[in-house]
C-alpha cells in the first residue's frame, strides 16, 4: 500500500513500527513539494496518507481515517509508536480583560461546541462555493439555529465577581427581574451567591461595617486594617482614624479616642503610644519605662512653647524624633533646671536667659534663673565681664568725689534766700530738676513693661539715678553677694549724712574753718532731698516680689533673692530700717519745717528758717510748702511697681494719674520762683505722662481678672464725672433761690475754692496799708519794690489794676502810665446795665424884696 507524506517526511518514524505491527505492507513516499502532495492523493483514490485535522486540503475527497489503538503515552515514551498520536486541543484564547469588559462575550464562547463534523462540513462548503470564512460560518448558523441558540447566555446569571445590574438606573440591583445584565462588582462590594425561581446566580453588595475591598470583583471584603475604622455598610473605604483618635485591631466599627488631653500627630495611628499631648501641655511619663501605658500631659506654664507631641525627654534633649517643629523649648526671657524642667522662672532680661534647652543661661550669667555672674566678674550688660583693679581704684575715685562734693555743696548751696530767683538759684534750681526727672525716667524704666530692645540700653543707664550700679562693676569692690550689694547702697545715705557731722565737727578745730551749724543743717537737708527719690526707691527693692510661672517669687532686681528667704529677710530688714528713718523720717521732719516756717518768721526765729532753706529757697514765698509734696512724687511712681510687680498695666495707669495729680498742682499753684522753671516742670510732667501712655502699647492684654478691675476703675471714673456734672447742676438751680450767682463773695466755701474774706476787712486793711505808704517816697518803695521777686511784682500790678478800674472813682482816678496801661483788664461798670437817665428840675429863682428893686444886687444873688 502506498503510503505518501509530505514535508520533511512527516510521521516516517511511526510508520515502520505501525507496518509491522499490525502487518500492512507500506511503500513509504515523500512528495517532492507541497503542490505535489496535494496532488497526489486526488489521482490515486486507493492510498495511504498522512493528514490532519481539521484541515480542507483533502476534504472534497471525504477520505477515510486509519484507526489504531488509543493513544499509550507510556508507549511513546519507551519509542513504541503503534498506538495513535495524541489529540491536540484547539482552546478558544481571548484577552484577559476581555472577561470583564465583555463578560456575555466570553460566556457565548465558552458555550459553544463544534464538533469535527460541523467544522468540516463548513470548511467543505466555504471551498466547494469559494465562500469565505465569515460567508461559510454564517450560511452554517444559519442552517443550525436550534444548536447555537443554546450558546447565548442568560444576561441575568452572573459570574462569581459580577452582580445583577440595570443598565436604565445605572446601578447595582438585588433583583433578577429589575436587572439587565451582569457587571463585575467594583472596589467596596462583593459578589454574593443569590438564587431564585430562574437559578442560581450573584448579586453585588456593599462591604460591611468594619470591612473593606479595594480590588474589583471580588468574592469578600477585608477586614478594615489597623488605623481606619467604618461605622457603616458602603463602598466606601475605611477612613484614618482622625486626629486625636488610634485604632489598635482590625475591622473596627469605630476608632478609639486617645486619653484626655493628647491627641495624635499624624491621622490613622495604629496605637495608643502614637497619642501624644495637645498643643499646650507636655509629656511629663517616662517614655522608656515599661509601665507606661499612655502619655501624662500637664499644662504648659508661661514661658514653655509645647507645640503637639511635646515630651520632656524631647525639651531635655533639645530635639524631638518626630521632627524639629514638635520640639518643646524655653521662651526667651524664662529658664528652668535641667532637674526641674517644666518648672518655669522668669528672667529680667532675654540677653541673661535666651531659651532653649533648660540650664541654658546668656553672657555667662549662673544661678537660677540666670541671676548672678561669677566670682570676680560683674554683669556689663550683656555678658560677664572679669574685674579688673582698675574697677576698685574707680569706685574708690568715685566714691571720694562724691563725697568731696557734698563739702562744696555746703560752699555753693547756701547762698542767702531772696524773693527774687538769682542766678546761682536758677542754675541749681535746674540741676535739681534735671535730677529729678532723670529719677523720675529710671524708676519708670523699673517698671515691668516689655520696653522694645532699642530701648533697654537707656533705660539700663537710666536706672543709675535709681542706685542700680551692677553695670559699673559695683561687684568688683563690694563682692558677688547681692545681700551685701544691697547692704551696702542703703548705709550710702546716712554715711552721707555722718560725712557731713563728721566734717562740721573737724572743722571746729580752727574758729575760722568752722561750719555754721545753720548752713550744715541746710546741706545735709540738700543732700537728703536730692536724694530722696533715690533713697525712696533703693528702700523699696526687697518689697518688690515679681512672681515666677512655677509659683515662687524673686526680688525684681536681684532676680537669683527668692522672697521669703533668710537672704531676702536681711533685705527687708535693711530697706525697712531705711524706709522708716530715711524715707518717711525725712519727709516727716520736711513737713514738720513747712508747717513751723511762717510761725518761726512772725517770732523772728530766722535761725531755724535759715536752716530750711533747702526747702524753701527754690519756691516763691507764699508757696514755700510746694517742696514737702513734691518729695512724693518719686516714692509714688517706685511704689506702683511694689503694688502690682506682676501687672504692668496697672503701673502703667497709676504712674499717670500720680504725674497729672502732680502736673494739676504745679500748673494751678506755679511754685518755682524763676517762671520758666515752672514752664519746663509743667512741660518735663506732661512728656512723663505721654511716655508712659506709650508704654502703655508695649504691656500684654489684661487677663480676666484684672480686666474686671479696669472696668471698675472706668465705672468709678465715669460716676465721678456724673456725679461732678450734678453737683454743678444743682448748685447753679440753688444759686437762683439761696445765694447769689455762683463764686460771687456771699457763696459758699466748696464753691468758691476757699475762703472769701469780708470786704470790711480788706477795705480796713489796704486803707491803714496806703496811710502807710503815703509818707514813702517813689525813691523808697523802688527800693523796697526791688527785692520782690517777679510773680511778686506781677501780682502788686494785678493788684493796681484793680483798684484803678474797680475802687478808685472816676472823678479821682490817676493817669494811668505805661505800666498800668500794660495790664488788660475789663472793667464792671462796661459789662454793667446803663442807668435811665432823669431830667433835671430847674433850679428855683430868687425872689427880690419889693423894698430892694437894685437890679445889681439881684444879679449878685443870683451868682
């Protein structure tokens, strides 16, 4: 039999073996090409060939398949080839998305079947018509309809992954009768197995509370992981634990709330130790320690910035791990202990505390909180400077000078005291003043206002004049023990004083060297009223306690003097003794000399008034008092600062209306002898007052409570002008049915801003006063007029231009001269009503005796 194949000889190998096998005589042939093998079995009907399929090179001839035993893979793998070769499926390949893009697709295809006898009878047509293959596939549907249409899927049974859908709606259904089709379930549902009356098939469900899916077409949702939490069943995602919330187990309902007080840094913590301290508050648990469970937050004091996730180890170490914006640390201006470092002090000064970590000090400053320089160093500052000697041949310079000008102070400062302002007076009239205010200035520049940084350097230097002498290496010669320090500045004032006895005494030695004991008593009084304000305030430094964040309280100026200690007792001790004799002992004894003065000059006991004349001397002699008051006006602004150390609005406030009260005074009593001197104490008041509104600008907003006070202090000050407006009413109402108009000479007391006296009794005195002067020549009251002093002579002007226009009549009224003339004044009579004028009655004629007709004798009568 002949056996033909083409190619390379295609199954030669088997056919010997099949040949002898089972007996079939074979003349084995290979076709010389392709064209010759299709060729050949059309000529020879009776052969043997070797063919596949399905295939159409042979299928016009319908030939007849050789069947040998069944496939043995065993066989073949031992070369044994007489039994069939195997079968090779033909799979049906489509794109791998093409399941969900196009799922009914995929089902039509994996639902049809052909057999080899379908295939062939198309592959038969498509070449016996010369149809193509789209034409021979659809004549075949065609004439086998009944077959295929058990290929088309039901639209409404679903696939695992896909859901019932409408496509009208849009949306997933649970319900074959609303569905139309099949869609793969998205991310968040899942595919569920539903059936009904029509059979089993799946429908898409949002995920669970507390569960999850994030891929699409799934059979399940997972657990919500840790972090994330959803309270609802929906498509959703489960959302990140928010801020303030961790969530420590999967597939919560909810998260859980971190303890009170903290809150966490990022959103979706996974753990309770991811919830840190609020912004505010700091961590004060060992974070190390095994016990620790959760964060143990306490409220930040002033002076500490805790951002969110503050801990202490992180305002220790000066970083935090989570990030430089997270990092705890002192403010500028405070300080704490390494030991202690949530337990805040409040410095004097950012320059001596510049924040940070805690023990951090500036300009090499020490102590707590950062109040003392080294041993033999002083504060210059802004760091600590070494002493040098120098320092101690400076202050022993220093200290000889001054006390070297207090003996010429008794040489230059007793000149005699006139009614008019001399030159000398004058000129230490404005010292003194200078002094005054550049004391006024420092203890201003005490108070605890937020002076901007361009500022501190003066008020530094200010203070000098309020004995705050650190800066001068004071400690070089006195010693680093601020006790001592002070000590020290409080005996500067009565060894003064002792200094002064002590060279009255040794001058004695020699009857033409000796001190007169009225012009020593005048000098030491100088030395004690330019000092005063000094004095006052050096007395008040240990009352002065500010208080710090942690509770404790340190002395305003030696801030390292905690009060209430043994150190600061020996302050207190030290400035009360001072407070008492120096302070109010002086002011008690000044006022003790203002009240006896004009009772010494009407006895002639001009001794003792000489020895006042520190008092007297700069103001005009009916306002000789005005120094008493005016000595309390420095211990007045250093005392707001000891009231409210911690409430520099209030020092602020007070420290104006103390300087008004003052300027009121000056302006309405005008003391000073020389005028401009009272232009430029008027002007000196007014600018204090504009300062420390100023200073108002740079103090913090007022807290709760004393907001409360300010607004009682408001409600006081608008009554009292209420109440002011209401007296002023009523007394005007009054005026009309009790006395006459208001300030005229029969009013009251109250009214009229002191006693009126009687008219009476001016009127006697200035009429004996004239008989007086009448016997004076021009010469001699020119003399007498000379030793006036300048309000005296304005006032004596005053005086002449009322008695020209208001006493003297107008029939004896002088010619005013230059003078006179110079002083404006309006009279009474011109505001006053005209009088209606009268006609005059004639005046009666003379009747002539009938017996004396001598016409010259009655025109003699006449006359």
């Amino acid at each position: 039999v002949v056996f033909v194949t083409g190619g390379d000889g295609w199954d030669i190998p088997h056919a010997p073996q099949r040949a002898a096998a089972y007996n079939m005589p074979f003349a084995i042939g290979v076709a010389a090409s392709w064209s010759k093998y299709l060729e050949v079995p059309g000529k020879y009907k009776s052969m043997y060939f070797y063919w596949w399929t399905p295939d159409d090179s042979f299928i016009e001839m319908q030939p007849t398949k050789l069947i040998l035993p069944t496939y043995d893979a065993y066989a073949w793998t031992l070369s044994d080839y007489t039994t069939a070769a195997a079968d090779i499926k033909t799979a049906k390949i489509v794109p791998k998305d093409l399941t969900i893009m196009a799922p009914d697709v995929v089902k039509l295809l994996a639902a049809s079947l052909f057999d080899s006898a379908a295939v062939d009878s198309m592959m038969l047509n498509m070449k016996t018509n010369s149809l193509t293959r789209e034409q021979a596939a659809c004549a075949w549907l065609k004439g086998n309809d009944v077959r295929w249409n058990m290929w088309i899927p039901d639209s409404t049974k679903c696939d695992p992954g896909f859901g019932l859908y409408d496509d009208a709606t849009e949306v997933f259904t649970a319900q074959r009768t609303t569905a139309t089709t099949c869609r793969a379930c998205l991310p968040g549902m899942l595919s569920k197995a539903y059936s009904d009356d029509s059979g089993p098939t799946y429908v898409c469900e949002a995920c669970p509370a507390g569960q999850q899916q994030l891929g699409a077409g799934e059979m399940a949702c997972d657990p919500c992981p840790l972090g994330t939490s959803k309270l609802n069943q929906s498509p959703e995602e489960c959302a990140l634990c928010p801020a303030g919330q961790y969530q420590d187990e999967e597939g919560a309902f909810q998260c859980k709330k971190c303890p009170p007080g903290t809150t966490t840094m990022i959103l979706g913590m996974k753990s309770i130790s991811g919830c840190g301290c609020k912004a505010g508050s700091i961590d004060v648990s060992d974070l190390n320690s095994p016990l620790r469970t959760a964060a143990d937050c306490q409220a930040c004091t002033a002076g500490l910035d805790c951002p969110t996730m503050s801990t202490v180890a992180a305002l220790k170490a000066g970083v935090s791990p989570v990030g430089e914006e997270f990092t705890p640390m002192v403010i500028e201006g405070y300080f704490s202990t390494e030991s202690k470092p949530i337990e805040l002090f409040k410095c004097s000064s950012p320059v001596e505390c510049p924040g940070g970590k805690p023990d951090t000090c500036g300009g090499d400053r020490i102590g707590v909180p950062c109040g003392e320089c080294p041993a033999a160093t002083y504060w210059a500052g802004s760091k600590c400077s070494g002493c040098t000697a120098w320092s101690a041949i400076g202050w022993i310079l220093c200290i000889a000078l001054i006390f070297a000008g207090l003996v010429g102070a008794y040489y230059f400062l007793n000149s005699a005291v006139t009614a008019k302002a001399s030159t000398l007076v004058s000129t230490t009239c404005a010292v003194g003043m200078m002094i005054n205010m550049l004391q006024s200035l420092g203890i201003i520049g005490t108070m605890t206002v937020g002076w901007p940084v361009s500022l501190k350097g003066i008020w530094g230097f200010l203070q000098v004049f309020t004995f705050d002498i650190d800066g001068f290496a004071f400690a070089c010669i006195a010693g680093e023990n601020p006790v001592a320090r002070y000590i020290l500045l409080v005996l500067f004032f009565p060894a003064g004083l002792l200094w002064l006895s002590l060279c009255g005494l040794v001058s004695k030695v020699k009857a033409k060297w000796a001190w007169d004991t009225t012009k020593l008593r005048s000098t030491m009084g100088q030395f004690m009223q330019v000092s005063f304000s000094t004095m006052s305030s050096t007395a008040l430094v240990p009352y002065i306690c500010y208080a710090h964040p942690n509770g404790l309280r340190s002395n305003l100026k030696y801030t390292n003097v905690f009060c209430r200690t043994d150190e600061h007792t020996a302050m207190v001790i030290a400035g009360s003794l001072l407070l008492a004799f120096g302070v109010c002992g002086f002011w008690g004894f000044a006022a003790y000399l203002a009240h006896m003065c004009p009772k010494w000059c009407s006895t002639g006991n001009f001794r003792r008034v000489q020895s006042a004349r520190f008092l007297l001397g700069r103001f005009r002699l009916d306002v000789w008092w005005y120094g008493v008051p005016l000595l309390l006006r420095g211990p007045l602004l250093a005392l707001t600062v000891v009231v409210a150390p911690d409430y520099p609005a209030v020092q602020c406030l007070a420290c104006q209306i103390i300087l008004m009260t003052f300027m009121a005074v000056q302006i309405y009593n005008w003391p000073w002898k020389a005028p401009i001197l009272n232009v430029v104490d008027m002007v000196v008041c007014f600018l204090l007052v504009i300062l420390v509104a100023v200073a108002g600008f740079y103090v913090p907003a007022v807290t709760d409570g004393l907001k409360t006070f300010f607004e009682v202090f408001n409600i006081v000050a608008l009554s009292g002008l209420l109440v002011l407006v209401g007296v002023m009413i009523l007394a005007s109402v009054l005026a009309l049915f009790y006395r006459a108009a208001i300030g005229s000479q029969q009013e009251l007391k109250i009214m009229t801003v002191g006693k009126t006296p009687p008219p009476s009794q001016v009127a006697s005195v200035l009429v004996r006063q004239i008989a007086a002067l009448v016997s004076k020549s021009d010469e001699q009251m020119a003399a007498k007029l000379e030793k006036l002093g300048v309000y005296d002579l304005q006032a004596l002007q005053l005086a002449s231009s009322i008695l020209q226009n208001e006493v003297v009549d107008a029939t004896d009224a002088i010619e005013p001269t230059r003078s006179s003339r110079s002083t404006s004044r309006i009279t009474s009579q011109a505001l006053a009503p005209a009088p209606k004028k009268k006609a005059e009655p004639e005046p009666p004629k003379p009747e002539l005796d009938k017996d004396d007709e001598d016409p010259n004798k009655a025109k003699q009568a006449t006359v």
